[in-house]
C-alpha cells in the first residue's frame, strides 16, 4: 500500500494516546504523551515520576525538544502541510505568518492569489468548518478517485453566492477556484493516458433554491457523469414560502401551530437530498452540504427596532439538522465566520473597518462575499477535503459498525422515512417521478425551444433585465397592464400546472393565470382590473395567512379556476417562487396556459414606477 501523503500526517491526537500540553514558567511548550489504556496504581505513579522528568528535562534549553515527529512519504505532495504548526492552538493570537495555513494547503503556483483574504485564516478557525461529519463513505470513494488519478466532474448547486454576484461574476467566485486548486493539488489523467482535467458543471441559469432545484430537476437528472455534488442554499431557501405549493397533503391539520416555519425550505430540500441519493452517474454521487453565507441584513441594527427580541435567523440550523439525518456531510463558513462576527456586539459586527465583522464580508447588505470572501469560501472546502483525506488514509474508520455502512448506495438502496414528506409525495417527488414532466425553460439563455409553444404573445419580450444581464425570463412591463400571453400545455401523469416567476420589491405587479381550451383571452375585462388582494394578518401566524391566502384566490369575481400570480414584495430583494394552478390539467390532454398582466394598485404603496411580471418557467406534471 502506498504510504499516505506528509500533508495527512497532522499529528494532533494520536490514536493510542492522549496528548497533555506543559507550559513552563518560560511560556515554553512540552509535550508528555501518556498511553490510553487503564492503568493500575503503579502504572499511574510511574507516569508521574516520568513526567516530573520529563518537566525538569524540559525546562532545560534544549531546541531538539520539538515534540514534533518527522514521518517520511514516498509520495511527496506538491504543497507542504506541517504537522507540527497544526498543534499550535493560539497561533491566532500572536500571529508570526499571515500565510502559514495558505502554504500548507494551497499549492505553491496558487498561494499568491491567497495573500490578500480579508483577515488571517486560523487553523482552528477552518477546523470549525466541519459541523457536520456524516456519513464519509461517498466522500472517500471520491476521494479514491482523486489518490487514483481519475478525472472527475463537479456539480454546483447553489444561488446568487455561488455565481459569485457583486464580486465580479464567476471568474472569482470560490467554485472556479476551488476547481483551479483541485487540479493543481490532485492531477488526473484521461482515459487516453494524457494530462486530464476535473470538470465542473456550474448550476443551471434558473437554479437558485432547493425549490427551483426541484423544478429543474430533469436537467441534472440527464447529466451523464457525476462525481461529488456541493448544495449550496443557506440563504436562498429562507425567501421560500413556508408553505410548500406542491404539497399533496394538507400539512396543516395535525401540525402543531409555529412548526410550519420555513417548511417549505425542509420540504424542497429533503427532495433534494433523497433524489440526488438515489443517483448513479453511474456510481453513488458524493454528497456535500455547503453552507457559504447568511443574510447579514437581518442581523444588523439597522434592519428596525422590532427584530431587536427576535430571533434572527440563519437557515444553518435546518440544513444542519435534515444533513444529519441523512448523514450528509456539511462544510460551513457560517457555522464559525457568524459567530466570530457578531462575538464583540451588533454594532462593531457592522463597522466596515472591523475586519471579521459582517461589513468586510459582504458586498452589499443581503449576503454577497467580497472576492476575498470567495477565496476563503474556497479554502473552507479545500481544508475539509484535505481533513477526510487524512483521515481516510489513517484508518479512523477502520472500526466502522456495519450499521453505520452508507445503505443508500447498496446496490438496492434503502433510504429512511422522509422526515417533511407524506408516502404519496414521496412517491410523487422522488422514487417514482414522471417521466413525463414537460418543462417550458424561459430562463436559460441557451434554450428557446419555447417559442413553439408560445402560441399568443401581446406585449411579452425575452431577455435578460440585470445588470449583468444573465437573468433572462419572459418579460412584460405595462404601466395599464392588459399584457397577455397564451402557452400551448400538454397536461402531466398528475396533471398539476406550475409557473415559476419572479417577485421582487420593486417595479413588479401582478396577474393571473388560467388554462382554457381557447388560444384567445377569454378574460379580457378581468385583466384590465386592478388586482386587490385581501389584507393578510401582520402577525406571524404561518398557519392564519395560508388558509387565508387561499380563500384570497378563490374569490375573485367569482372566478374559482384562475389563479393569483403576486409578483410584489415587501422584502429588499428579488427572488423566485412558484404557483401551482388550482386547476388541473388531465394527463394527456392539450390546453392553453393564459397569463395577463393586472394594472398596479393605486391605493397600495408600490416602490417604483414601472409594473412588470417576469415568467420564468412553466412545467405540466
């Protein structure tokens, strides 16, 4: 067997022994390693005595006394890895290398583009980036591949973060340099017997939750070869509805009141999750859980004086819990960079000349990484994989139970019993999905397979209305509203209609939606009304707004088959979301998909000027 690598051997607790750390009245570090058995009386006296002399020796200028042991590789790695600056617990307080823990990790042709992170990077810092351990055995098969030089490909899924918004686009976002410090500090060759390269695959345009995850589906479903999967949907799945559009159950009944918070982020994402298990491609995919960044606007003291008793929230602790359950393994730059930045008080946590606050961290007010954050987003996981590396190769695991074996990735998996989702959902979502689903994709800038399909278009354009104009959709923008469009639908096994759409906090409105067997809008008179919705409470009774929102979309004029698509919101962000239509198309049969555009609310306040819906997909199921 080939000896492992000098940067796994990180001395830091060696298996048959506990280390116990002297300091000297000098501030000196010695080192006395005790044996981890039992021992009887004289074992014990006779371990004192030979630490006392140990101590004296000690004391003594000796600088060989290192306590470091120097374990020769066959196989030298590319980047150094000190075992010996590993133990050095306070390395933080008194740092004598910004770039200690760069030049351990990161290869020597890369280590430059490390020098300028925004503050120095500890190794107990970094070593807090494994909240979650889980279940490593998909994890070492990948990691197998890399010790065996096979080219592997990559697949990131994740939001605005992860496309590296406000620091310059994805040529600086941590997946590219991730990727860049994967093939330099693990070569692979091709099958040809030339230099290869390991592949990433970035998430798709319309991607940006576990829900829209769920709705596109069918494209990572159709990737051919897939070696390790990163989610990455901290922030994003906390603008999701806490109730879930696609439930088939009423989820109410039977809840106790409050559970229903954020449910439709656990709900989306266990899909995720048990799908994404079930994938060959063509072995057992491995499956990290990857948490970059919080929403650091609803810590601040400027987000109002009612959040000051409130819980402030952060999605960790759900991604964390379901991860567990299903034993996936969780990488976080949240779980010690929030901590650290809110330690000495909120308002130094948002002072931008504090180097570890929430400030330096962001590029705006939401959740963004600066490019330096980017950086350390990759090293975090560059740190961790070099973790399991070690310990793969020290045979930690080597006393593994036959329970604790990974049962998904049997050759006839068995999964647990969902935690958020009934059998019928189940069945539905994950094992025995529709091969039929039929997905109209206004957001990818690569496909306009749709326009077939759009058989009706009166006042509607496709293009891409952001600044860094890569968000495109089926776009309207009239100020009297009446815009419509008519989409031809072949109607699913379960014969659900879902619109995938943006709402946003400003220069958005509304509209409805219906399906008809006409290509005509036989509901003119009803698009040139101005759209009222009914009041919703201001409480945060979860549980009061959806029954009520429900009974908002069935009575509008006495329309109980057309649905309301509200593109407003009161959140400072734009963000996706989905309506399923009340109405259902029958599997098999073809009808028209009818959206129009509402004129805006006079009497409701509506930041900005313009009124636009933005369609981003369409899906029968």
């Amino acid at each position: 067997m080939e000896p492992p690598p000098a940067r796994l051997l990180e001395i830091e607790h060696n298996r048959t022994a506990a280390t116990t750390t002297i300091r000297n009245r000098n501030n000196d570090n010695r080192q006395l390693n005790v044996g981890g058995s039992p021992m009887r009386l004289y074992h014990l006296a006779l371990a004192i005595c030979c630490g006392l002399f140990g101590y004296i020796i000690g004391s003594m200028p000796n600088n060989n006394l290192t306590g470091h042991v120097d374990v020769k590789s066959s196989r030298q790695p590319s980047y150094k890895y000190d075992a010996d600056s590993q133990m050095k617990g306070i390395d933080h307080i008194h740092p004598t290398n910004k770039s200690s823990i760069i030049e351990e990790i990161i290869p020597a042709t890369l280590q430059p583009i490390y020098q300028n992170i925004q503050f120095n990077v500890t190794r107990s810092m970094l070593r807090q980036s494994r909240p979650i351990i889980g279940n490593t055995q998909r994890l070492h098969a990948y990691l197998e591949k890399l010790r065996n030089k096979q080219c592997t490909t990559v697949l990131f899924l994740g939001g605005s973060v992860t496309d590296g918004h406000n620091a310059g686009g994805a040529k600086n976002a941590y997946p590219k340099l991730f990727m860049d410090w994967l093939n330099e500090a693990f070569s692979c060759v091709s099958v040809n017997g030339t230099m290869g390269k390991h592949e990433y695959i970035p998430s798709l345009p319309g991607i940006k939750n576990s829900q829209t995850a769920f709705l596109y589906f069918d494209w990572i479903d159709r990737i051919e070869k897939l070696d390790l999967v990163f989610t990455e949907f901290n922030v994003n799945d906390a603008f999701l509805a806490d109730y879930p559009p696609h439930a088939l159950e009423n989820k109410i009944n039977g809840t106790i009141q409050g559970d229903l918070r954020h449910f439709g982020s656990a709900f989306y994402f266990e899909v995720l999750l048990r799908r994404l298990l079930l994938f060959r491609k063509p072995d057992p995919i491995a499956i990290v859980t990857f948490n970059a960044d919080y929403i650091g606007s609803v810590w601040s003291p400027a987000y109002g004086n009612f959040r000051s008793s409130l819980f402030r929230r952060n999605m960790e602790p759900l991604k964390l819990y379901i991860s567990s359950m299903y034993e996936i393994p969780v990488f976080s730059a949240v779980s010690w960079m929030l901590p650290m930045a809110g330690k000495k008080g909120r308002e130094l946590q948002f002072e931008k000349t504090y180097e570890f606050g929430t400030a330096s961290w962001h590029t705006d007010k939401c959740c963004h990484p600066n490019r330096s954050g980017h950086k350390l987003l990759s090293l975090v996981i560059a740190f961790c994989l070099l973790e399991e590396e070690r310990a793969l190769t020290s045979l930690q695991y080597s006393d593994r139970a036959d329970i604790e074996r990974d049962f998904t990735a049997d050759l006839v998996p068995l999964m647990r019993d969902p935690l958020y989702l009934s059998s019928e959902e189940d069945i539905a979502y994950v094992t025995c999905v529709d091969a039929e689903e039929r997905l109209i994709d206004f957001a990818n800038p690569d496909n306009n397979n749709w326009e077939g399909q759009v058989l009706v278009n009166e006042g509607w354009t496709w293009y891409a209305d952001n600044k860094f104009n890569d968000k495109y959709g089926l776009i309207t923008n009239n100020s009297a509203g009446e815009s419509h469009v008519a989409i031809s639908l072949t109607g699913g096994k379960n014969g659900f209609v879902e619109i995938n759409y943006v709402i946003s906090y400003e220069n958005f409105g509304r509209g409805f939606a219906w399906v008809d067997e006409s290509q005509d809008n036989t509901k003119q008179d009803l698009c040139k009304k101005v759209l009222h919705l009914c009041r919703m409470d201001k409480g945060n009774d979860a549980i009061w707004r959806t029954e009520n929102r429900v009974e908002c979309q069935r009575n509008v004029d006495g329309e109980e088959m057309v649905s309301i698509l509200n593109g407003i919101w009161k959140v400072e962000a734009s963000v996706q979301t989905v309506t399923l239509l009340r109405e259902k198309l029958p599997h098999g049969q073809q009808k028209y998909l009818h959206v129009c555009l509402t004129p805006p609310d006079p009497d409701e306040s509506q930041r900005g000027t313009e009124n636009k819906f933005k369609l981003l997909s369409v899906r029968t199921f």
